[in-house]
C-alpha cells in the first residue's frame, strides 16, 4: 500500500438519473439510438482527521452495448444497468472499514462481477456500476487533498498498488509519476450508418444550425481523425465507405481512419473479406492508407477464440466490447489483438492496468506494438465529458472519439445555471452557440488546460436537485 494515500471511508452514496434526447438518431450495431437515461453518482468520503468531500460522476446508460442480446428492449437495458448501480451502491456501503480509493475498488470489483454474474449479467455490463462509483470516489479524494485528477494520479494518491493479482508486476506507480497531459487533443469524428454523408443524403433537416452531414461537421470543426462504422454487409459497406470517402478525399492534409465493426462479423476471415474488398476498390485507395487500425470487428462471443496471426489483417485490431474481465487484454493480445480501448464506463482502473501492460509489454519487445484507443462517442457535456478526456490525456493518447457534441445538443437540456456555471470554469473547453453551452472542437482539436482543476476535472457541479432519484433495477 502507498504510504501516502489517504485511507477513505464512504459514508454515503446518492444516485440519480436524466434523460438525454439526441438531435439526430445514431445507429450503432443493433441499435438505432434516440433517447437514454444518463446516470449520475455522488459519494461523500471520510478522510484522515474526520474530513469529508462529496466527488460526483456520470455516464449515459447506453442500450444494446453492454448487453446485445436482441430478445432485451432498451428499456430492459437500462434496468440492467440500474441494476449493477444500486448493486456496486449496496457493496460499496457495506464495508465502512477506511482504505485507499483503489483499496475500495480492489475490496469489491470481484466479489461485485461474481454476483452480478449470478443474475446472468456479463462482467462488461457488471462492471459499469463499480466504474461509476470509482469515479466519484476519486472526484471526492482530490477535492479532499485539495488536488487535481493529473497530481492525484501522478502522485498515485488513490494507492494504486498490486493488491489484486492483475495488476502484478507492472510497477504502476513508476509509470504514473511518468505521466503529463497535454494541453489539447484531436477528436475523433464518428460516422454512424445513418448519418447524412451530404446535404443529398438528407431527407429531413433538424435546422438547429449545428452541422448535419460530414461535410458540414468537417468544415464547421475542422477534424482530421474519423471512426468509421461497417455494418458486416459487404457491399453497402463499401458503397458507404466510397461516398465517405469522396469527402474525406477532398482534404489536401493527412487524414486518419479508425474502421468500427461493432460486433457485425462473425470471423475474421469475414473482416479480411471486407479488406480485401477495400483494397479493391481505387476510390478507397487514399482512405485504406489512411486506416490506423480496426475495433472490435468480431462479436464478442467468437472475438477471443478467433486466432488473429491466422488471418493477417494488415492493420492493428483492438478489442472494446470483449473488454469484460479484467484480463481480457491478456487473452486478446495471445490471440493476434495489438489494442484495447479506453472508456470510462469500463473503469479508470482499468484504462491504468492496461496502460501499465502496454508500456511493459512494448518494453520487452522494444516496440510500440500495444497501444491504447479512446473510444466512447456517448460521453455528455458536463462531468461525463471532462471526466474521459482528462483520463485519456493523461494516458498519452492524442485522439480520442468524441461525438456527444454532435448528436445531443450540447447542454441545452439542462438548467441555464448549471451550462453558465460549466462555461465560465471551462472556457476553452466549451462555447456558447445556439442558444446553448456545446463542446468547442477547433482545427480538430478540444483544449484542456481547465480540466487540471480541483477535483476529477470538473470546476463546475450539475444541478443535482433538477434530476430524478436513479430507478430501481431488475432485482429491486
């Protein structure tokens, strides 16, 4: 145990929930996304001396990611995911005994998945809960030490230590002191299978005065990194992927593609199938050299009995929804994956077990072979935001898929005292347009100097009183 940590009783643990009405539907996977809850966290901690601080998180309780399963609604989705919050609430308040922030992670992750696993819901889905709670544990420590989220964790004041197995070997704290943000990152525009490729696409404008289509989106922002989604269907993939790039083409400029399969594929001979048919293809020339790597291609349930060195597929894959145990990097990497995704909704812990495997990985083999992605387009303006970018930032990695800004408008559901109050302790990193407080991307890039606040990145608190209280799960 470091030494320096300070040891943290949680006393109490509030939890809310608001819904989130999106601009323009998104089509991920199964799902074609309207509407969804997002879910919020406030824990009050104890700390040496009989100090305490309230932290606070969120995270929007997305359908059909966590849990695919077709035969579920989005509205049984979101129960589940009620389900593992009240769950990880329960357990997180039934051991006042004071520890470190990680010390109550390390308490209650495996116990937390085991139980969860007994109402059959998978360790992705059970994990949301813990990673949410963790979250608002952190916010609570660094405003209690009077810190930022960038010293805490460079200073390693959560106590991050090998007390679970996983996290042998890796000398964290080593690599933590090592850590330094940088003052801006490239986002990373997602094209969804619905979205509006040009005005022509278009059948019916939201004439909100916020873009529409790529071409908008790339002439309003200014990006030069794209996540683009396939569908598994051979040839409306590359008749999509051909009018993408026909726009993204148009850029004098470098530009890079992530290429997201969602699950769609059920092999890899299947995605090597749509490569070849790419590299086919003189149109998609430019947009092929321009591909940095492939998420997740292959549903979950063959992604990790599918031998990658079997079948070159001439990019990098990562995996993100196979991302359920916590050793689930280890099994891909043994099966030909380079890559895992960062996402907050899976663990902050997590995303610093994986960077610690990465750096001692490549050490070995002095490379950069393993690598880390920041992939989460669900992500809202207020903490959810601010919470991912600052823990990407200061992973070291330099692009992250940020969307939030483009389906949801902005903050402008939300109290006019709560967006001021963002705004005026976040000026770089949001604007006021549209009668609204939205993400401000410029020349492709956010700026981040004002996530290096007090607290877990956030200057500002959401309305709590104009939420309602999170409903109950499915075995409440």
């Amino acid at each position: 145990m470091t030494a320096e940590a300070p040891r943290l009783s949680i006393e109490a643990i509030e939890l809310y929930e608001r819904p989130v009405h999106l601009r323009l539907p998104f089509r991920f996977g199964v799902v074609t996304l309207t509407e969804c809850p997002q879910a919020f966290a406030r824990v009050r901690v104890t700390g040496p001396a009989g100090r305490s601080a309230w932290g606070a998180a969120a995270e929007l309780m997305a359908p059909k990611w966590f849990d695919k399963n077709l035969d579920l609604t989005n509205e049984q989705n979101f129960q589940q995911l009620r389900t593992v919050v009240h769950r990880a609430k329960e357990a997180y308040l039934s051991d006042r005994t004071p520890t470190t922030a990680f010390g109550h992670f390390v308490r209650h992750h495996d116990p937390h998945e085991k139980a969860c696993g007994r109402l059959g819901l998978n360790p992705l889905l059970a994990n949301y809960g813990p990673a949410l709670l963790d979250r608002a544990i952190l916010d609570a420590l660094c405003r209690l030490q009077g810190v930022s989220f960038y010293t805490a964790i460079q200073a390693n004041q959560a106590g991050i230590d090998e007390s679970h197995p996983q996290f042998a070997g890796l000398e964290l704290p080593q690599l933590l002191r090592s850590l330094h943000p940088a003052a801006s990152i490239e986002a990373r525009h997602t094209v969804g299978l619905l979205d509006a490729i040009t005005a022509q696409d278009i059948t019916h404008r939201v004439d909100d005065g916020l873009p529409e289509t790529l071409e908008e989106v790339v002439a309003t922002y200014g990006h030069r990194w794209f996540k683009l989604k396939v569908s598994g269907k051979l040839q409306a993939d590359v008749t999509r992927l051909t009018a993408i790039a026909a726009v993204l083409d148009r850029r004098q400029a470098p530009y890079f593609v992530s290429l997201d399969g969602n699950e769609q594929y059920a092999s890899a001979a299947e995605v090597a199938e749509l490569l070849a048919a790419i590299r086919a293809t003189p149109k998609l020339a430019r947009l092929w050299s321009s591909v940095a790597f492939i998420e997740q291609p292959i549903s979950r349930l063959h992604a990790l009995d599918s031998d990658l060195h079997q079948t070159p597929l001439e990019r990098p894959v990562i995996i993100d929804e196979s991302d359920g145990p916590l050793d689930a990097f280890v099994q891909a990497r043994a099966r030909g994956y380079a890559g895992v995704s960062s996402k907050t909704c899976k663990g902050i812990y997590r995303s610093l077990l994986n960077l610690g495997r990465c750096t001692a990985w490549n050490r070995t083999q002095h490379d950069t072979h393993y690598f880390m992605s920041a992939e989460d387009l669900t992500t809202q303006a207020g903490l959810a935001v601010q919470q991912d970018l600052a823990l990407v930032n200061l992973l070291g990695i330099t692009h992250v898929e940020r969307n939030g800004h483009h389906y949801v408008d902005g903050m402008a559901a939300q109290p006019p005292a709560e967006q001021q109050a963002f705004l005026q302790a976040h000026s770089d990193l949001y604007e006021y347009s549209h009668e609204a407080v939205h993400l401000a991307i410029q020349g492709g890039r956010i700026h981040l100097d004002s996530l290096a606040c007090v607290g877990y990145a956030s200057g500002a608190q959401p309305d709590f009183s104009a939420m309602a209280p999170m409903g109950k799960g499915i075995d409440a």
